[in-house]
C-alpha cells in the first residue's frame, strides 16, 4: 500500500515525459510538412492535438508534483521512525552527529522517488523507446540518435561514480565542521577570553582558543559536486548540438531528404532538445550518490546498547558497595540509602556526582554492588527510575508534550497544578509551543521543565543533577516544596552545590576527590568507610 503513491508519481513522471516528447515530434513533423503542405491541407487535426498533448503534459506535471511530494512527506515520516527504532534502547555516542544530520539524511533517504528513481526512469524510458521507434520505423539519422544515447549512458555512469566519492567526502567533511562547531559553542564561556590572549606575546598563550569554525571546506565539496554534472551537461549538450550540424550539414544523408521527406526532420529535433529533457540525469545521478551515502551513514550509526530493566520497586533500602561509574577515575561509595526522603549529595566539581546519579540511574554502566531491598541489581536503564540532567532535553513542541513525550495520557490538571508549584506559569498554557529545542526558555525553566516532566512520570526513585542552580531564591523555595512533599513516599537523590535551608534533607552524602566523609551532624549521616 505504501508503495502505490511512489509508482503513480513515476508513472505521471512518465506520461509527462512522453507527453512532451510527443509534442516535439508532432510540432516538427508539423513545421515541416506546413513547408510543402499542398492545397486544403488540415492544419487544425494537428494542432488540435497539440494542443491536447500540452494539456495532458501541464496536468501530468502538477499531479506527478502534488502526488510525489505527499508520498515525501510520509515517506520522510516512516523513514524517521525506523532510524528511532534504530536508536530505541541505545545511545548516540558519535556526537557530531547530531539532530540536523539525521534530518538531512533521513530527507536524502525518503526524496529518492522524486529526486532521481522518477527522472532516470522517465529519461531512460524516453531515450530507449524512442530509439526503437526510429529503428523500426527506419527513420533518416537514426545512427547519431542511437550513438547519443550510448554518449549519455556512459556520461551518466561516469558521472555517478564521481558523485558517490564527492558525496563521501561531503559527509567527512559536514561531520568535521558539525564537531569544530559543537566545541567551539561549549567554549562560549571563556569567548570573551580571546581578545585578550590574541594581545598577548605569542610565546606567552597567544591563540590558545581555536578560530571561530568555518563551512569553507563543505561548500567546496558541495560546489564540486554541482560543476561536475554542470560540466557532464555540457559535454553532453556539445555531443548533441554536433550531431545535430552534421546531420543538416548533409555529412550523412542529403539535404533534399528534409524537402521531400518532412519526418526526417524529427530525429534533428530531438538530438537539438535532448540536452533540456536528457541533461537533468545528471542532476539525479547526484542525487543518487547523495542517498546511498546518507543510506551508508545511517546504517553505520555509532551507538552504545542500553540494556534496559524492568520496574525495581524500592521498600526499604537503595545499597551501594565499592560502587562508582566504570571507566571513571573516581572515589568508590559504600552507603545505604531509605526508600523515602531526600538525600543530598555534595563535593567540589569533577569529584563524579553527576556520573554517580547516572550509573545509578543506569545511564551509564558501573562497577560494584547496587541492591534494592537485599537483592542485586544488574547494570542497566531502570525504567521507573529517572535522572534530570543538568542540560535537560526540551523537544520542539507544546509544553504539554514535552510533559508527557510518550503519550501515556497524564491529566492536564496534574500538568497545569505541578507548573504552577514550581513557579511555571509563563508556560500556561499548555498548547504553548516551546520553540525548537526549548531556545525560547530560560536555563532555570528547562530545568523545572525536566523536573516536572520526571515527576509526573511518578518515578519511584528520582535523582537531580544540579536543581538549584540558576535559580533566585524565591524560586529555590518553591522548587524544595515540591520536592519535600514528593519524597514523603519516593527516594530522591540530589547532586547540587547549593542547598536552599529550605530542603527537607534527611542525610547528606559528601564526595570528595581523595576521600569520602558523612556530614551534617544533627542530620542521619551516612556511614561511609
């Protein structure tokens, strides 16, 4: 059934093709019999028909157009999903390859119908038949129109091959400026201190901060890519136009032939517009290369599996022994953790509390014991459990599908009630859209975003990386609200540098680079060794 909209636009490709070639050969038919035509010849049969072919021709061209671009666009839509299911349970670990460089490819992947399948078959069908027919019909010429056709076969063969290795060569290419421009954007901080190090004595620093990343190298890949089928164009248009001279010239059969024999004037006429209806192959052929490596880049997609869990409910207590993230040079935590309330963890920065909440939360493997209620628990994503990011991710939607991305059908008053408790009325209603990818919103709003969008998912353990920061405090304190009254009946983990006097913090767990400590006396410390 899918394919059905993809076959009606090659065949309405087709008639608009054919209708067109059969207007040029009608017109020079015409245009020459009209020379020698004698008394009382019909002109108006032919030019009815004409006229007839330009109208099929005209309605063919839209409807191929109309029909061709809705199958895109649900051929773009099925095409993203199957790379999302691609993805499902799995982490992108290539991050140059980002949003906007599976957009392009999933594009390339889906347009192939209309972008290079359609006119190659519409021209390979025209070129083919109508060699046929001047064999059959044993038209004058027909040995340059057979020999053009083996000119552009060949051409169109040379040309693809050029374009796949240009297309590959793109993609490096677009990748290597995607990763210069993600790390030049996380340098945003520390901008201003180019200035100043570019006034410095060389030996001193000077240049330290790369120069701003530039798409040169992309564009001339592109611009190659363009000359090359421009210049096969070309070449072809020569060969034709030639062949066209030494046909009139009369090299090949005599130039009474055109007097007395008005249909030898059609195989002139098509190798002098063959460049306007064969020439775009060359444009598809690029098209062409330009899938099979976005079909080639999606297929090999750098990702780490994410081995998922099922729901672990916790009743009495979260242990963790000798545990920390794998492949982190960080300290090792021993501790015991209630089913309920808040603990805060603290330490300087890069002392491993965000990779702490993410391999407990199963984000990222880990090395150690980790028991709910006695019993060991695999690595792994826990699937009722949720981790909310210092740099949360907002979709390019409404509010309330970014408080509820997978559609589980959570009550616009819950929504509404939880926004407003966390000092998020700017974003009412909840039809607002939030821009792409949350620009629109502050840093402190994606956070609370994040954060009701975690407990509104009823997350029976919650850790938050970094809540309060970006915050005033007005704004702290309503943040702890929610949260103290959430951790009457769930865990909640908080990694953060600054903790409002007003958390309901029931023990503090202190990460440090060399050594770890229990803290807060007056509170239920953690015991660590």
């Amino acid at each position: 059934m899918k394919s059905k909209p993809a076959y009606l636009t090659l065949l309405l490709a087709l008639l608009h093709g054919v209708a067109g070639i059969t207007i040029l050969v009608i017109s020079s038919w015409f245009i020459a019999i009209s020379a020698i035509a004698p008394v009382g010849f019909n002109y108006v049969i032919p030019a009815v028909v004409i006229r007839a072919l330009a109208l099929l021709r005209i309605a063919s061209g839209y409807a191929s157009m109309w029909v061709g671009h809705n199958d895109l666009l649900a051929r773009i839509a099925g095409v993203r999903l199957r790379v999302f299911r691609q993805l499902e349970n799995s982490k992108i670990t290539d991050k140059a390859f980002t949003t906007e460089a599976l957009a392009q490819h999933t594009e390339e992947l889906a347009s192939r119908w209309i972008a290079w399948i359609a006119p190659l078959s519409n021209i390979t069908f025209i070129f083919t038949n109508l060699c046929v027919v001047a064999v059959w019909f044993n038209l004058p010429s027909t040995s340059f129109l057979i020999t053009l056709f083996a000119i552009w076969l060949v051409a169109v063969v040379v040309q693809g091959l050029g374009a796949l290795n240009i297309a590959k060569r793109v993609t490096t290419e677009n990748k290597a400026f995607r990763q210069q421009s993600a790390d030049f954007l996380n340098c945003s901080a520390i901008w201003h201190l180019n200035k100043a190090m570019n006034n410095m004595p060389k030996e001193e620093g000077r240049h330290v901060i790369n120069s701003v990343p530039s798409a040169d190298r992309v564009w001339r890949q592109q611009t190659t890519q363009k000359d090359k089928a421009l210049r096969a164009s070309w070449w072809f248009q020569g060969a034709a136009f030639f062949a066209v001279v030494l046909v009139m010239s009369g090299a090949v059969s005599p130039i009474s032939d055109f007097s007395y024999m008005p249909i030898a004037i059609v195989v002139p006429m098509i190798l002098m517009a063959a460049p306007d209806w064969a020439g775009a192959a060359f444009h598809s052929i690029t098209k062409f290369a330009q899938h099979k490596q976005s079909a080639k880049a999606l297929k090999n997609l750098k990702t780490s599996p994410i081995k998922l869990l099922e729901r672990t409910e916790l009743h009495h207590s979260l242990t963790l022994s000798g545990y920390t993230a794998k492949n982190r040079r960080l300290p090792l935590v021993s501790a015991t953790f209630p089913a309920t309330g808040i603990v805060c963890i603290s330490g300087p920065s890069g002392c491993g509390k965000s990779s702490l909440l993410q391999s407990i939360a199963g984000v990222l493997p880990s090395t150690g014991i980790k028991e709910v209620d006695g019993m060991r628990i695999p690595d792994g994503l826990i699937t009722n459990w949720r981790y909310v990011e210092q740099e949360p991710i907002v979709l390019s939607g409404s509010v309330s599908s970014n408080l509820d991305p997978a559609g589980m059908g959570i009550p616009l008053d819950d929504m509404t009630n939880l926004l407003a408790q966390l000092g998020l009325e700017a974003l009412l209603p909840l039809s607002m859209w939030v821009g792409k990818a949350g620009r629109t919103l502050s840093g402190g709003e994606r956070k609370r975003l994040a954060l009701a969008r975690a407990i509104l998912s009823h997350a029976k353990v919650l850790l938050v990386d970094e809540p309060f920061e970006g915050l005033d405090v007005t704004t702290q304190h309503k943040v702890c609200e929610v949260l103290n009254r959430y951790a009457a009946n769930h865990l909640i983990l908080v990694a953060s540098h600054v903790t409002p006097s007003a958390l309901n913090v029931s023990s503090t767990l202190l990460l440090e680079e060399a050594r770890m400590d229990n803290l807060c006396a007056g509170q239920h410390a953690i015991r660590l060794p």
